[in-house]
C-alpha cells in the first residue's frame, strides 16, 4: 500500500523537539484556529504559532518506488518574528542531510529529502488575525512502508 506523504511529513514535524515546542504540537494539514468566539476543544489558541502543510494541487510523482511532490507551508504566529522562528526551525529540520525512517500508520517510511525551495512570503490574515509565511517545501520519499518491500 502506498503511503501518505502529508501524514509523513507532519509525523516528522511533530516528532522534532524544536518544531514540536515551538508550535506547542499545533502542527496540521490545515488550521485550526476558530473564526468566533466559540469553544471547541480541538481548536487551536489564538494567536499562536501553528504549523501546516498542505498538499499542492499538482500531484506527486512516483517513479521506481520513488514518491516525490511539493507542499505548501504556512507558519503562524502573533507577530512576523514568530512566524520566522517556526519557519527557521522547519528549515533546520529539512537541512538534515541524511535519510530518515518516520513512523506513520502505514509503517515505517524511508524519506530520502526534505527541503524549502523558496524564501517565505510573509502575510496577515484578516479573517483569522494573524501574521503568517507561505512557501514551499519538496520531498522524496520511498512509496511504500518498509515492512511492504
């Protein structure tokens, strides 16, 4: 069975101690973060840093086991300075150099690369009031759960 890129991505991110405490483990494939004032206990504090990684529209490539594809990343915070430092702490995350095994439903997933392809754009949200960056970051991971090779 093939796996789940953005499960694996997010499990990478919340397994990473400095993204983890930095965002306070508000790491998902969309946000979280309420438009009222209404009290849901999955929803996200406000404003705080958050991390999401959404798939983009283009579809990942797989080609001999080898699943590769794109995800857009917005890093969330009160002020610009927060979201750069969830943003900084993604990028010392995806500069690590060597393949990694991450844990995922599915099993165990050998991600050869993880990188930010693009310097941030920095924005404000004017329906959720908050400051946060977009990019992108690109992967390649094996398709498949080790256990399935």
């Amino acid at each position: 069975m093939m796996i789940d890129p953005v499960e694996t991505l997010l499990r990478l991110c919340l397994a990473d101690t400095t993204v983890h405490q930095l965002t306070r483990g508000q790491i998902a494939n969309q946000h979280k973060f309420l438009l009222n004032d209404g009290a849901a206990s999955t929803a996200w504090e406000h404003p705080s840093q958050a991390l999401c990684l959404v798939p983009t529209n283009d579809a990942a490539a797989t080609t001999a086991g080898l699943l590769t594809g794109r995800m857009n990343v917005y890093a969330f915070g009160a002020t610009p300075q927060r979201c750069y430092a969830v943003w900084a702490a993604l990028d010392e995350l995806c500069r690590i150099d060597y393949r990694r095994v991450v844990e995922t439903s599915l099993g165990k997933v050998l991600l050869y690369s993880t990188n930010l392809d693009v310097s941030p754009f920095a924005q404000f949200d004017t329906d959720l009031v908050i400051d946060y960056l977009i990019g992108s970051l690109r992967y390649q991971m094996h398709a498949y759960a080790l256990e399935d090779v």
